[in-house]
C-alpha cells in the first residue's frame, strides 16, 4: 500500500514537473524505502559557464564599458594624485611579508602605485562593483600578488544593499549609504577586516597598510577593524579619505568617534575637520621597523648603557695616554747624562 501511494505520488511530482515548465533532467527523486517510505527531492547543481560567472560576480568584457575607457579614467586618477611618497613607502617592506589593502579599490590607482614600487607584496583590492572588480581581474589575472574581492567592507559581514551609482565616475560616488538620487540599491555581499583575515588565513600575518576610500562608509570599515587592530603587534597605517556628505550627518558623527577611537588607541593624533573633504594619513605611534633589522635594533636602556660605557671607556683611555706622557717625560730625565759644574 505504501508502495503504491509512493508511486502516486511521483506521478503527482512528475506533472507538476511538466506543469512549471521544469526540466526533469535537472530534478532527481529518489524513494526512501526506510520505515517511512519517503520520497526526496533533490535538485541538481549543474552549472554552465554563464551560472559560474554570475556566481563569482564576474562581467565579461561584453557586458561593461569599454577597458580603454576605464584605462582612460585610471590614467587621470593616476595624474590627479600622483605616486606615493616616502612616508608612505618607508612603511612597506619589499619584500613577500607585505600585505595591503585597497578598500575601496575602484579602477586599482593605488593598487597600480603599490604594485609599481614595491612588486613583492601582496595587495587585496575590495569593490563591489561587478564591472569595476571584474575589470580588476582582468589587469591583474597574471599577478598572484594582487587578489581582487568582489564585496564590500563594512562593519558587519553579510548580505547589504549597495547603492550603485549611475552616473560617469566609475564607481567613484557608490556607497552603502544612499546619498544621491540616481542610485540604483543592489545587493551584494560585505565583509569586516576582521573577519576578511580569519576566514582566509591572514590572521598572523602583518598588514601594512590599509587604504579606505568607500564614499561616506570610511568609518563603517574602521569599525570592521577595531578587534584586528587590538590584536596586532604593530598596527597599519590609514589612508582615508573623509568629510562626504553633510558635516552633520549620523556618518559624520560616527566618523569622528571611529578616528578619535584610533588616537586612543595607538596612532599619533592629527589635526583634522570632520565634515570637511580631506586625505588623512594615520601612522601608529610605534614607527615600523622591518624584522630583519628589528632583531638587531637594541632596546633604549641598551643604547644608554653603551653610551655610558663607551664614554668611560674614552676618558680612561684619555687618562692613561696622560699618565703615559708624564711618565715618559720623566724617565727621559732620569737618563739624561748630569752636566758637571765648573769652577
């Protein structure tokens, strides 16, 4: 009898199948012949290459603009800001210890600069943006060194909606936060720092360097990050951009607190205006220093003692070479033949 209503019910699936316009090539069913006598459904995952590239957020060439177009846009970002200075290269060790990252990527200018003058390091560049990531894939596909993620960083790990904007900046003016009218919401996936650096096998790794630059969400990101910060020996440097949208604005206001939380926390205060448009650069108290050198750095009372001790130990040698002198002279006189006196 429950053989019989087994059956029945697969008929039933099976007109169903027909009746939704599903293929059931795809559909798999299978009798349980347990104590239950069940029937499973299971649905078949067999991806074309078209479902994979959707998967993963890829946009072939096709579907986006043109890459001299955004070649173009790159070249007069690059122009714009100009490469990177010293105090900025100082702290990135060139060699395969280096890791940063390019939160905020959009057509990969800071990317490009580190890439240019220290090749040795690793760079993860975060966008969003399907056509802007996978642009980034493109360029960098034969480099191990640069990894591109399609997510978002912010202060909280999963699925958010992503306000896409319309216009001809690439990227430039999309955000979390929704601040213009021709924003287009799509959904997309975020990721802490924090986070990003347990579930991919960075969580002993030192960063260097962390760039920020994600249109009102600056301090979203620096939030993300306040567990990996606490945690690391010597903390990375910030570039960031801040002051989009009113000086006002719940963003402004958390964007203060999360810079102000970073100057009690171990980096060197600076003057800066929140609400105002503006690069800040925030260096770690602890200036780096690279490990090969580190192990021969000696401590501060080290250098005091070697000091002290070198200093005593040129005076003695100044005071024996005097008692050297005076005891030569000496001896000279003694040798000297006596004249005898005339009468």
């Amino acid at each position: 009898m429950r053989f019989t209503c087994a059956l029945a019910l697969l008929a039933v699936l099976h007109g169903a199948e027909l009746a939704s316009g599903l293929d059931s090539a795809t559909t798999q069913v299978i009798l349980d012949h347990g104590a239950t006598s069940r029937l499973v459904r299971v649905q078949q995952h067999d991806q074309d290459e078209q479902d994979a590239l959707l998967e993963h957020q890829y946009l072939p060439k096709k579907y986006r603009h043109a890459d001299d177009m955004l070649d173009a846009y790159r070249k007069r970002q690059t122009e714009a800001l100009g490469s990177l200075s010293d105090d900025i290269l100082v702290h990135l060790p060139d060699d395969e210890s280096c890791l940063v990252f390019d939160v905020g990527a959009n057509v990969g200018t800071f990317t490009d600069e580190v890439v240019a003058k220290r090749p040795s390091c690793k760079v993860v560049a975060f966008d969003p943006v399907e056509e802007i990531s996978s642009y980034l894939m493109d360029r960098h596909q034969n480099n191990p060194k640069v990894v591109v993620e399609d997510m978002a960083v912010s202060d909280l790990s999963g699925p958010k909606i992503f306000y896409k904007s319309t216009s001809s900046d690439f990227d430039a003016s999309s955000s979390l936060t929704k601040s213009s009218p021709d924003q287009t919401p799509e959904k997309v996936t975020a990721t802490s720092l924090t986070d990003y650096v347990h579930t991919h096998g960075l969580a002993s790794s030192q960063v260097h360097a962390v760039k920020v630059d994600v249109s009102s969400g600056e301090w979203r990101v620096l939030r993300g990050m306040r567990s990996l910060l606490q945690v690391s020996k010597q903390p990375p440097m910030i570039l960031m951009t801040i002051g989009a949208g009113k000086e006002e604005s719940q963003e402004r206001n958390q964007e203060k607190e999360e810079i102000e939380w970073l100057f009690a926390h171990g980096y060197k205060r600076i003057n800066y205006k929140a609400g105002v448009a503006q690069d800040l650069l925030l260096m770690p108290n602890a200036p780096y220093v690279p490990p090969a050198q580190h192990r021969l750095a000696p401590s501060p009372r080290t250098v005091a003692v070697m000091r002290v001790w070198f200093v005593c130990f040129g005076i003695s040698m100044a005071l024996m070479a005097f008692v050297c002198v005076i005891k030569n002279r000496q001896d000279k006189k003694r040798q000297a033949p006596s004249v005898p006196a005339r009468a």
